[in-house]
C-alpha cells in the first residue's frame, strides 16, 4: 500500500527553531567581543537547514558561518585587480580563523572549541555549532563589468586538503525562497518529507551517508514547480517520478553556480542518488 498522506504530512512539519536563534546570537556575541585588528569586518550568519527552514526533528549541529568582508578573493586576472585598484591583503583567511578561534575559546573554554576538518566546533551543554570561518568569494562576469558587479560567495581553506572549497549559501538561501514562494509554499515542506522518509529508512538500516541533507535539498530544488501540486501523495509520486527520468549530470546544486554530481567532495555521486531514489520507490510500494 502507498504511504497515507496523514504520514507524509506528518514528515513534511518543520523541527524547533529556538536553538538556532540562540546559537547564532551566542556566536555572535563570542566574536563581537573580541578585540579585533583594525579594519577588519566580518559577518556572522546561519546556513544550512536551520536557516533554510528545512530543518527536522533531530536535526542536531547548527551552522554558523563567520565570514571575512574586509578581504576576499575573486576570479579577477591581476591586470583586473590592478585596473580596479585591488590591492594584496595583509590580514586574511588564515590571520581571521586564528582570531575567530581565539575569540571562542575566551568566550566558552578551550575544551568545549575544537577544530575540525572544515570548520570549528562549538560543543556546550546549552549548543551544538560548526562554525565556518571563511572570506567573502567574488565570482565576476568575463570582462568583468565593475569593482562592484559580482555574485558573492563564500571560500575557507582545507589544510589537511591542501584546496580552496567555495560555495554560495546566501544564494542557495535566496533561491529556497523564491522557489517556495513558486510552488505556493509546497518546496520546504516537501524538502522535509524526504528528508523524514531518508531518516525512517536510516532507522531501519540504510545507509546514513546516502542522501545528506544538503545533497537531498539540493535534489528536489531541480524538479519543476509544476510538479509541487495536489497533496503530499501526490507530491512525491511526482517527485520521484520526475527525478528517475531526469539526467542527474545536469542538476545543479540550489545556489545555481555548482553542478550537483561530480567526482569532488563537495559533490554528490550518481549512484547514491540512484539507490535513494529506488529506496523511495520501495517504501511507497511497501508500505507497512
């Protein structure tokens, strides 16, 4: 039997919010404590689920980004940097996150900062955070038009890695809204359903690394607002439907800068997609 729609329902509410807000303010205040060098702006800001309200119950780490304004880094040439006056920084990624450590580590305790392999971790008894320390990433059109015509990312650096990540989570932020506001407020609840469907099947065996969150929202983002109508029953038969046909090599990821499949590690691998998409097929066909 498929699954009843009173379940999908069920799947598709939002997870508590409090602690989101309380974190970003308490990671705030951490940093603006601090005794910064002079000149330097930055800014403190949520991403990932919880800003994104696709968080579910259970959701746990909250993701915080403390993000470099004062020096970034672009896809200028250096002739265009010169032609627009840039100039090389003399405090950046690596001065910032050493500083953003330092701050934490005052405001909390050492023991309860550490870092991790991408981000810092804040572990208390009160939160959960993985803070992304990183700078403001400018992405110009070639000629670039103007000092002041970019799209903004964000870029940190992966030392273990020896690479640059770059993403764009006020993007990815700004295209879940306009996409729910398309779909006449359907997107983030359906984002949540799979996401509940993924965690149901994980308590029952799945693998836990098949369908991350950001992978999974990122996923459903490229299915036609057409297909966002009806109830929930409706919307994940279409969902599903939609997705085994497409060709995955061509979806992009929510910010619509970065392919969504491909072999870094930021990017998810066909085949799991493939077996999540079959396991979804699975539970509506079995359904208890």
């Amino acid at each position: 039997m498929p699954i009843p729609e009173a379940q999908l329902e069920r799947w598709s509410h939002q997870g508590a919010v409090t602690t989101a807000k309380q974190t970003h303010e308490s990671i705030r205040n951490a940093l603006n404590q601090y005794e910064w060098p002079r000149g330097v702006n930055f800014e403190v800001y949520l991403q990932g689920s919880y800003k994104n309200d696709t968080n579910i119950r259970g959701d746990s780490d909250v993701d915080v980004v403390a993000q470099l304004n004062s020096t970034f880094s672009s896809n200028l040439t250096e002739d265009q940097k010169r032609a627009f006056g840039f100039t090389k920084a003399g405090y950046g990624w690596q001065e910032f996150r050493a500083d953003v450590l330092e701050a934490l580590r005052g405001y909390y305790s050492y023991s309860q900062v550490q870092e991790g392999r991408k981000s810092i971790k804040v572990t208390t008894p009160c939160l959960r955070a993985d803070d992304d320390v990183c700078i403001q990433r400018r992405e110009y059109a070639q000629p670039p038009r103007s000092h002041d015509n970019f799209v903004e990312g964000m870029t940190f650096y992966v030392p273990g890695e020896d690479r640059w990540v770059i993403n764009y989570p006020k993007l990815h932020y700004d295209n879940g809204v306009k996409k729910h506001q398309a779909t006449n407020s359907l997107y983030k609840p359906t984002v949540r359903l799979f996401k509940n469907a993924r965690t149901y099947l994980i308590d029952r065996g799945d693998p836990k690394d098949l369908a991350p969150s950001y992978f999974l929202e990122c996923l459903i983002y490229n299915v036609p607002n057409v297909h966002y109508n009806g109830g929930f029953q409706d919307i994940f038969c279409n969902v599903v439907n939609w997705l085994l046909k497409a060709d995955l090599d061509r979806l992009v990821c929510q910010n619509d800068q970065l392919k969504l499949f491909g072999t870094q590690p930021e990017q998810w691998s066909n085949d799991k997609a493939k077996r999540f998409l079959q396991s979804m097929v699975n539970l509506w066909k079995n359904w208890m």
